[in-house]
C-alpha cells in the first residue's frame, strides 16, 4: 500500500483505546481516538479513515446513528461495530446497515486482529487492482478474456493447443459468457490467424433468408434477388467463419450446412452448380444441442460433426473470484471513456457485486458497471451507486431469491432465504467459507444465521 491505513476508533471509555491500539499498530495502522459520536463526527472529515471501530452505545450519538452517517459522508470507510451486550438482533442490524461486522467486550483477541488484517489486505489488494499503471487485471487477460480461475486457466491452455490444428470447433455456454471472444482467440492462435474473421449471429436472420445468407443467390433466384450475392461461407474462404446461435439454425438448412462443413462444398441460391470452399467453422450456441438432437430439433449428424472439439465456458456464478479483476477492466474502460476520475469500487460495493446471481453472466456484469459509472457522482462505485444500476428490471429472472433480512428484529428469516442458504450450502459442497462468499457476506454472520434458522453448522 501507498500509506498505513488509518483507524479511528469511537468509544466513551478510553480504556478501550489501548487495546485496540496495542494489536492495531503491529498491523501497520496509525490511530485516531475520539471518545463519542459527536466528537468523531465533527472530526471525520478532517481525519478521513479507511477503518472506524465505533461502540454502538454512547451517550451523545449511538453508534448505528454514527454508523449512517460515515456510510453518507464515506461510502469506502468500513464500520465496526462493538458492544457489550451482543445479541443476533443486534448483529443483524448491523449487517443490514453497512457495517463490515461486530466486536464483543470484552474483545477476543484473536477476532480483533483477524477483522484489522482482512481490511487491511482488502484495501492493498483493491489499490494494486485499480492502479492504472499496475493492471493486475491485464495479468490475467487473455484475447480479451479475463479469468484467474482454474477453470479458465484450463481452458486458456486448451485453446492454445487446439487452435494450430482445429478446423471444426463448438463453443457452448449461457448467453454472455464470452463465446465470441473464445471463438476470436482460435482464429488468433491458428493458422488463418492473417484471414478473415466472419460472424454470422443466426438468431437475427429471417428464417427465409438462411440459405441465401449462408451461401449466396444467383441473381432472379427469389423476388428481390436484383444481383447475384455471395454468401458468409464465399465471404469467409481461407479464413473463419463464427457462426453465433447455431441452434437456431433451420433444419432445411442444417442439412446444407452439414455438407458445408464436412466436405467444403456450398451451392448458391438458384444455381445448379457446387463451389468449393477452404472455412474453418466455429459455432457457439446457449443451447444444449444434446437435448435438441434428442428432441429432433436439431440434427444429431450436424451436431456430432461441429462438436468434434468442444469448449465449454462456465457461467460467472461458478468462478466468482474472476469478479474483482473483470470489474477493475470494466471500471477503467468506462473511466477512460467517459473521462470520469473513477478509481474504483468500495468494499460494500463489492460486497454486493459477489452476491448477485449475475443471470446475464459477464455481458450483464459490464452492463451494470457502465451504468455505475454514468450514475455515481464520486470518485469510486459505492453500493448505491451499484444498487442503482442493477435495479434496472432485467428479462431474465433470478435463479434464486435474494438474500435479505426481513424487517424487525423479532421476525425470523424467510422460507425462501432458508432455502437459499441451504442451496449455496450445497454448491460449496459445506465448505462455509466459500458459502459465505457466494453470498457476499462474513462467515460469522453465515453462521449466526445458521444459528437462528437451527440448521447444522
């Protein structure tokens, strides 16, 4: 980090102060003491902390008041709050009102350094992401692809082993993933890498138009065929041709792009005569075309023969560590674009970034960040700012509910919630570390909530 983070912590009872102090600075922090609410308010601006550990009772203001007020006048300040009296009730508001977590009097030694460390390892990991010089995201970046999951890494390998020799390739993955970049990177790292690169999305053709597109027409050949046209496969010879939604493809025309493929054979509309062609196909499709094939939908030989080699992408809910780095690429695009002196995203603000379903995948990511970007009037995206920004509805609806803590402090957690924290459960196989990232929060509020809805910890 440039500077040692700085804590300010808000306490009536001065013998606090030593406490924190003693475990703080080994951790690198320098410290601010003040001894209530009102005082640290009216010092706060001058003070700019990266870290508060405010007590939620004082005398003057309470500490959930205190809290509210940094989140306004801070968004990037995190906010601990301590008490002597800790109840579930008390942890939840918390939770509900911004702050990073909660401290008990008298203070576990061990819980104290544990919260100062993650803050402080956030804060250098958030500043070495957003460094424009540094671009640790670029570390990460392949043709246009970003990803440190292992997952991604994996298939990065396999697209630079397959790509001198692939001729026929089948990318599959939910809409916003990244097929085209996939498809892109073959053409790159192959041997028609200095030919065309064509792509022809199969869901905004006319139906009618299919064969016309894909192979040509002879002049006269329909009503409206002034001139004679070439079509994507004439367009693409020597080359790639990236054929996007492939499962939309007609089945009369399925039959004609079979022999395409497998034998370089095309025939225009209206003529009698073949021509040669020298593609390499790519398609993609969000479709299982296994389950189309089945369905007669699509034909089982066209799918065999394009599926010689097929690559998967994973949807971004499966490789959630990649968020932090696509979002630090997104947010210095949109910066440099809109020239906006955006520097980054608050821990709040990631917070609600991982927690997200993200239905819409990367695309739906980048989507929300620009309209971050546009909407936020500081110089980095606070969990308003994000809030806002994917509050726009959306076509497709969540996979699961939302976790939220109903209101009230007597009201237990919802079915649905429950239903949501057992889920995750599943799909971290137990692992509650990794379920609580998956749901954004700490893994002491997961198991508080596992607490309160009596499920095995």
């Amino acid at each position: 980090m440039t500077h040692a983070p700085k804590l300010l912590v808000v306490d009536d009872d001065p013998q606090i102060l030593p406490i924190v102090e003693r475990h703080a600075k080994q951790l690198g922090y320098r410290i601010e003491f003040r001894r209530g609410g009102a005082e640290a308010l009216a010092s706060f601006a001058a003070i700019k902390p990266d870290v508060a550990i405010v007590d939620l009772q004082m005398p003057d203001i309470g500490g959930l008041d205190v809290l509210r007020a940094i989140r306004d006048a801070e968004p990037e300040c995190q906010v601990i709050l301590m008490t002597g009296n800790p109840t579930v009730e008390t942890a939840i508001e918390a939770v509900k009102r911004g702050a990073l977590d909660y401290l008990s009097k008298p203070f576990d030694s061990a819980r104290l350094r544990g919260l100062l460390t993650t803050v402080r390892d956030n804060m250098a990991r958030r500043e070495k992401l957003f460094t424009v010089e540094a671009n640790v995201a670029g570390d990460f970046e392949f043709h246009g692809m970003i990803s440190r999951a292992p997952v991604m890494q994996d298939l990065f390998d396999s697209i630079r082993r397959l790509a001198p020799h692939a001729r026929t390739v089948l990318v599959t993955g939910e809409t916003g993933t990244g097929k085209e970049l996939v498809a892109k990177a073959l053409h790159a790292l192959g041997q028609r890498r200095d030919k065309r690169f064509i792509t022809m999305n199969c869901s905004a053709v006319v139906e009618t138009l299919f064969e016309s597109e894909l192979f040509g027409h002879m002049r006269g050949a329909f009503t409206g065929a002034t001139e004679t046209k070439i079509g994507m496969f004439e367009h693409a010879s020597g080359g790639t041709l990236f054929l996007d939604e492939v499962g939309e493809l007609p089945p009369a025309v399925q039959a004609k792009l079979l022999r395409a493929v497998e034998y370089g054979e095309i025939q225009r509309v209206g003529s009698l005569d073949t021509r040669k062609v020298d593609v390499a196909v790519i398609a993609a499709t969000n479709r299982d075309l296994r389950v189309e094939s089945a369905a007669g939908r699509f034909r089982s030989d066209l799918f065999y023969r394009l599926g010689i080699i097929e690559i998967h992408l994973p949807p971004l809910r499966e490789r959630r560590e990649d968020i932090p780095y696509l979002v630090a690429s997104f947010v210095r695009e949109f910066a440099n674009r809109l020239k906006r002196p955006i520097a980054g995203v608050t821990a709040n603000g990631e917070r609600v970034l991982q927690q997200a379903p993200w239905n819409g995948n990367i695309r739906e990511l980048r989507n929300v960040i620009e309209r971050a970007c546009i909407l936020t009037d500081g110089h980095v995206l606070s969990e308003r700012d994000l809030a806002s920004a994917m509050a726009r509805p959306q076509q497709t609806p969540p996979a699961v509910p939302e976790l939220r803590i109903d209101k009230g402090a007597e009201t237990l957690l919802s079915t649905a919630q429950r239903d949501q924290i057992e889920r995750v459960l599943r799909e971290a196989g137990g692992n509650k570390a990794k379920a609580a990232k998956l749901l954004g929060v700490s893994r002491r509020s997961l198991y508080r909530w596992l607490e309160r809805l009596d499920l095995k910890p």
